[in-house]
C-alpha cells in the first residue's frame, strides 16, 4: 500500500541520510544532514559516512547494515554513480522507503546518465522501493521539523504542497509564509523515478491535517491519472496548480530539469476548464490565491466593492477588476445619499470605486455605518479595501488597523474582503508602521497584498472556484432529476 | 508664446500660495506652502491669507495685490467657490501662471461644479490665464526644490512625468525614484482647464534637460494632436504611456476622478501600433521600462540569455521570455563544451537559460569567460542574471555585487544586460544584504529588478521601441530611394 509506506515517509519516527557531510562554514548549504539538524527533527537520525565516526557531533555509520534499526526514510546524498549501490544496500536491509537527493540522471540528457536513471529504476521497481526523487530536495513536515533544506518554514498549517523543483518548494513555501500561510507537507519530487505528483496528491487527499493542495508540475507520468484525481479531489479540497513548460521554450527547460516531457498547451487549458483546479501562472500568484481561499468564505457573485483613496488609483483600480473579471455594481442612490452625509464632495467619489479619505482617516466613526451599507447590498458581494499608506501615516495607521481587525469582520460577517496597501515614498518609519499593520492583519486571518492587480486576482480565482463547484452541483441535481424521472416514466 | 510662461511656471523665481494654511501636526499633510517650505523651495514664497499675519513663520499678504511683484507662478489653494474671484485677481494683477489645486468641479459631475469649472474656464479663456489643473498636484522640479506635495522625490535626472493624477504624480515618481531614476519635471495637471498633455509634451520636448517622457493619461482633449506629437517626438526622446480607463469601469471611474473622457481601446490600440509609444499597464510597469530605456543601449536582437541557478527557476523563465516575446537562442556546441569545462553535469545546465552555481559562487574566474562567450555570440543580445540569493547567502554576496559591477559592463560592452533577484527566505540579515546589493548596483546605472518577469518585460519593451525606430529609419530610407527612382526614371 502506497499510503502506508508514505504516511511513514512524511511521519517517520527515524531517518538515515547516507553520505552525511560535516557542515562547511565556508559554503551557506547545510547539506541534507546538517539541514535536519538545524530545523531540529523530531525522530531519530542516523548519518551514514563511510570515512567519519561523527558527523556534526552525532555518531556516524559505515552502511545501513549496522543501524539498530530499520528507518522509516533513507535519504541518498552520494554522487550519482553510487546511487545504484546504495538502493541494492537498502533492498538488502529492509529500507524501502527513499528520498534520492542526487541529481545526475535523466535531466542531464546525457546517455551515460539516462542509463544511470533506467539501472535505478530497474533496482526500485524489482525491489518495490517507494523513491522520492532523483534530483529533488525531497520532503519537508514542519510539525515534525522533517526538513532537508536550510532554514524550513516555520508556520505550520493545513497547506500542502506538491513540487517537482526543489527550488519551488522551498521559494513557494517561503514566500506563502510570509502572507501568513501555514504548511502541513511539501514534497519535491524531481524526476519522479517511483512516486509521482499523483502518487502525493491522493496521500494529501486522505491526509485530514491538509485542506488545501499547491502544485507545481513540469511532467505528469499518467495525465490521464492527474486529471481523474484532480476533478474528484478538488471538490472536497481546493488543487492550485502552477503548470511550467507550456511554451516552447519552457518545454526545453524541462526537460534539462526534470527530464519531463511538458508542453501540450491545449491539453492543460481543457484539464483546468474540465477539473476547475485553481490555475496559476507564477509561485506568487499561487500563494495569493493560497491565501484568499485559506481564509475567505464563498462569494455570493463577482460584485466588489473597492474602498479606498485617490482618484488617480481609483481608475487603475477599476481597469485591474475589469480586466481580472470582476464587476463593480454601482451604489444605488440611497446608498449614495446616506454616503454623501460623511463624505464631501471635492477630492473624494461616492460610486463604486468608493474614494473616500475621511472613512479611512476616521473608521470608528465611519466604518461601520459604511460596511452595514455594503453588508445590505445584494450585488456587493466582495470588499477590497485599498490603503495609500503614505498617505495615511504614522500616526492614524495603528487606529486604522485595529478598526480593520474589528469592524470588518463584524459588519460584513460572511462577506470575503482583502486588504491592498502601497507604500512608496522613500521614508522608513512609515515602512516599518506598514509591515506591522500588514502582520497584524494577516495574523487575524484577513488577507493582505501589496499589489492591487494581487488582490483582484486572488478575489477572481476565489469566485472562480466557487463558482465551478456551484454549477457542478446544480449539474448534478440536474442529472439527478433527470434519472429520477427515467425510473418514473 | 505658451513655451515660455510653461517655461516660468516650471522654473519659477517665485512663487504665491493663496490659501496657504499653517501646518497642523496633527494631519499628515503639510498643505501646498508647507510643503513648497519643507521641500526647501529655492526661489521666493509668498503665502497668501486673508486672515493671518505670518505663515509657518513666513510673513503673509492678505491678496496679491499687496505682493512687492508679480509672481512667475502663482498655486491656489482656496474652496472651490471662491477660485472665480481669485482667477480674477490674478488677472487683474498680472498673474497669469497658475496651478489650481483646488478640486470639487468638473470630475463631480454635479450641476453646480459643472458650471462652476465653466465659470472659470470663461475666466482663464478672457484673461489668456495659463492653468494647470483644476482638481491636481501641480508641478515638481527636484533640481530647483519646488513640489507641492509632502516629500517629493530628491533624485534629480532626465525623466520628465506628465500624469493628469496627482496619486500618479507621487506613486510614480517615488517608486521609480527607488528605482534610481532621477527626475527632471514632473506635472500633475487634474481636468485640464487650459493646459493639457500635449502642451507639456511639447514642452518637455524641446526642453534639453529632459530626455525620457513618461505620461499618465485618462482624457485627452485633443487626441490626434496628442498623436501627432508622440508621433514625432518618440523617435527623439522615448515616450512611455499608461492609459487609464480603457475598460468599462475605468472609463466610469475617470469621468468621476477628472471628468474626461476615456475608453476608446481600438484609437489607443492604433495609438501605440503607430506611434511606437513604448505602452504599459501600471505605475510599476512604466517604471520599470524607464529604468531599462535609462540605462541599456539599442539590442541588436530579440535573443536573450538567461544566467540563473535553480531549475523550477529556469523553467519559469523560459516561460516568462517566451510569454514576453523575447528568444531563448539555444548556446552553440562549441560554447557548451567550453562552458562544460567548469561547470560540472549534475545539478547544472549548461543549455540556454544557463543554470550554473559555480559561475555565480565564482565570479572573478569564471564569469569573464562566459561573459566573453556571450558577447561573442551574434544571436545572444541580451543578458539577465537571475539570483538566487538564499542560495548565495551573505558570504559571497559582496564578491558577487563587485563583480557585477566590473565584469558585466567590461566584457558585455554594448550588450543589454539587468539584474533580477529574489530573497523568499525569512531572514533578516540576508534581506538586508539584499538591499545593500540592490542599491550599489542601481548606483552603478545597471537595472535590477525583484522579479523575473518584470525584467523580461522590461527588455521585451526596450527591444520592440528600438525595433520601431529601425522600422522607421528603413522606412524612411526606402521612400527617400523611391522618390530618388522616381526622380530618375
């Protein structure tokens, strides 16, 4: 059973890395061994090195034989010309469950490699070996503190996420954690030699602690597999996927990484549409849209309304959720009467883009009669609040922040709002009062992006999700009724 | 002669506020004068007030007609109501330069603004008064400290800006400020009373300080002037354009924010197609081609190579250059050999984007060789260094940033080259030293971005300009041959 071997995989008690390395302070890589250490797993480690008794204080082995005990997790980090022993050792002494580190192999394009790739693989499959990798950073379980790579995330969290490139993982991780995010599993599978994407997402379907999956894909072994999995998974649990080497020149890059055949541009615009997987073209775009569906309930339509300041941001503003598809229903005239009692006419507009500074400058006398308004309005079904900071400052942010915290969530209950701020002038007091206002609001769960063009994407993936699952059940009713009355007749 | 009072108003010797307030220290805003003051405005300042003796320390006059002179510029600052009065003194005292920042006309689209901004059009029309705005920023010119915003830009360099929002005006010109682009004049002009765009433009054209034109455009009064002049000028001095308001809601939007006119997307797609006007979509985006058109010479081609480390990495920037237009020309069997002597298979491509750490960890010996390379190669016109910078970490950072500094410009020559960098761990120290390298290169006149694609488009951007004015020039060439024919047959 694949699930059991890869509950142990992201769970193990124990880990062997052979080819464990002393940490070199002259280079900033920790190596797998160090890596482990340094985030401070939680189980049993046992480096494995031919030549050393210790490695970074910790009593070393000669060969997996002489472990007390079988592992749950082998991880190889030996040249590539190895690799083929040292699968043979671990068949030999009952580890079959193996991270491959050591790139070399098929992505080179080079004979002497791709045959390298096909000896390993003979080995894996004659022996059912369960293979992370080769050529990949492997797996990362920040709850356990499993982490091969230098300094893991921290923030542990119901997100789990799928990645051929090492580098992905760790930058999509990073980053996402910094919006707040918090991650259950990561694996980097590289090419893929035993386990595929498939493999993880029907581990990370069952696994109760992830509800959302992130995935970046280069090759897919069974397409046809992907595409079954991600229709029926994506129902329960959101599937965001970031698909590289579409074009022509991402196809060749491909195959130099990962060895993976990409490409097929049609085929991947039929599989979003067909699947409704979250699609995303870049790693930022997919930790924003992370974000917004970590925390946002279901929109009830693509009406936003944009409160903000700034005639000028207003216009871009209404340009981005135009072009990212989504409305802004103008206010009705009651609500633009009642507007008009707390907001002059010059510098400010009382339609949808709402400009308004004295709302912004004075919230707790201001927001809540202005949110009840847009909690009342039907086809106002999402608010992007748009902060200028600089021109707000130092001293009405901290105010500003806690009325968001507060009056937000309370006035529009059930409604997804994001919050969008810039700052640009040269000034690093007011840098400082933005990232604290920006972590205390992603704290509080309230989804905050630097980039408008962010946060009206985001908005858009969100509805488009929602959406795709509201007309599969209204197809399913369809059909429902349709059977029902087949057996009437 | 319009060219000589915009000449005044934008080197003014002096300069009356009228309206000018005390500053409040509980607000942010300085006010237009307390602005003028704490930006260090080098000419003489006469704050106008009816009710105070003195202004932030600064001796006031009760109307203009107390003033020891005419002024070269005058800024109103006063409610909406009372500008027809003040329009007609200025009139009647020979001050015909004014900037009204006043708002509440026109862009309302109420009845009673709407005849108002028609009351002192009447009045600027009669008395031949030249105005910039109503609803607006004004004018910044670094070099002589006249703003009348809080902090304007310090950077003083050959980029003029001609936005009809005074958001823009400020958002643009401190964003590209970080940038390292310097300023030369910048205009925020509002609804246009008598001055428009293509008045600046003509300005900014024959003005030898300034050398690129970014505009900002939601209305324009006189759109196949404004055609005729980007026409013309953008083959001399590079004019970069963001339209706002092409879409439906942006169309709304603008006629709220400066009451023009706007949509149209076929006349502006005809616009750019024919004008060679470099377009862009946001602030950011104009900000980004500036600094690559103020700094990189003509390419000779669309083929760009991509020096970075990390495959996903890689993958993704094959397929950002191929979404952005740009060539990936693969490397020649000759350059890969040589190219495989130190770079080492696993881990590395050695293909185009190159994928080589060893490079990047050891600039001083390895980097001239393949700089040498590249320069070589008749199809590779282009360079981006993408880095990794967790993976370089803070050690070798300093090393890597000297050798940019050095290397690239010597052995490049004349070759395209930017920087792109991305930091997504958390960690503070690198993030820092990030910051240090970032500057130092932007000092040393090499664009650096914080995103792979906006370095791309960037390029993609720098290459379809300079295509234009190829195009142009054989054109032109091949009509002077034709007539030359004609003639002699």
């Amino acid at each position: 059973m694949i699930s059991s071997d890869l509950d142990k995989m992201f769970n193990p008690r124990s880990v062997a890395v052979i080819g464990a390395k002393q940490i070199d302070p002259k280079t900033p890589y920790l190596g797998m061994f160090g890596s482990l250490q340094q985030y401070g797993f939680k189980g049993r480690m046992y480096p494995i090195n031919t030549k050393l008794t210790e490695v970074n204080g910790v009593k070393a082995y000669s060969d997996l034989s002489q472990l007390p005990e079988p592992v749950d997790l082998v991880i190889v980090s030996v040249p590539a010309p190895y690799v083929p022993e040292v699968l043979r050792d671990c068949a030999g002494t009952g580890n079959t469950r193996i991270h491959i580190f050591t790139a070399g192999f098929k992505e080179t394009g080079e004979p002497r490699a791709l045959a390298l790739q096909k000896e390993i693989e003979t080995i894996a499959l004659q022996h059912h070996l369960k293979v992370v990798g080769p050529n990949c950073m492997g797996i990362c379980v920040p709850e356990i503190r499993l982490g091969t790579w230098n300094n893991p995330v921290e923030k542990v969290g119901p997100v789990s996420f799928i990645s051929q490139s090492g580098g992905h993982a760790q930058d999509f991780s990073n980053y996402a954690s910094k919006l707040g995010v918090g991650f259950c599993k990561i694996v980097s599978y590289g090419n893929a030699l035993t386990l595929d994407s498939t493999n993880f997402l029907e581990y990370f379907a069952q696994d109760p602690k992830t509800r959302i999956i992130a995935m970046y894909l280069e090759g897919v072994a069974d397409s046809r597999k992907l595409f079954t999995l991600v229709r029926e998974i994506n129902k329960i649990k959101p599937v965001i996927i970031l698909k590289g080497g579409l074009t022509e020149a991402g196809k060749k890059a491909v195959a130099s990484h990962t060895g993976s055949l990409a490409g097929q541009e049609q085929f991947w615009n039929a599989f979003f549409r067909q699947t409704g997987a979250i699609r995303a073209y870049s790693l930022e775009e997919m930790a924003h849209t992370t974000l917004a569906m970590l925390h946002l309930q279901p929109p009830r339509g693509r009406g936003v309304t944009v409160m903000g300041t700034g005639g000028g941001i207003v216009v871009a503003a209404s340009d981005v959720c135009s072009r990212a598809g989504l409305e802004l229903p103008p206010f009705s005239k009651t609500m633009q009467k009642a507007l008009r009692k707390f907001v002059p006419e010059a510098g400010n507009m009382i339609k949808n883009p709402l400009d308004a500074q004295p709302i912004i400058m004075e919230p707790e006398q201001l927001m809540p009669e202005t949110l009840d308004m847009i909690y009342d309005a039907p086809d106002l079904n999402m608010v992007i609040l748009s902060l200028h900071m600089d021109w707000i400052g130092p001293v009405a942010t901290p105010r500003l922040t806690a009325a968001i915290k507060t009056l937000f969530p309370a006035h529009l209950k059930d409604k997804p709002f994001v919050v969008c701020w810039r700052q640009t002038r040269n000034d690093p007091e007011m840098e400082m009062v933005c990232r604290k206002m920006e972590s205390e609001l992603l704290d509080a769960g309230i989804p905050v992006y630097r980039n408008f063009e962010h946060a009206a994407d985001s908005l858009s993936r969100l509805s488009g999700y929602h959406e795709f699952l509201a007309k599969q059940k209204s197809f399913m009713a369809g059909s429902a009724e349709t059977s029902e009355m087949r057996l009437a007749s």
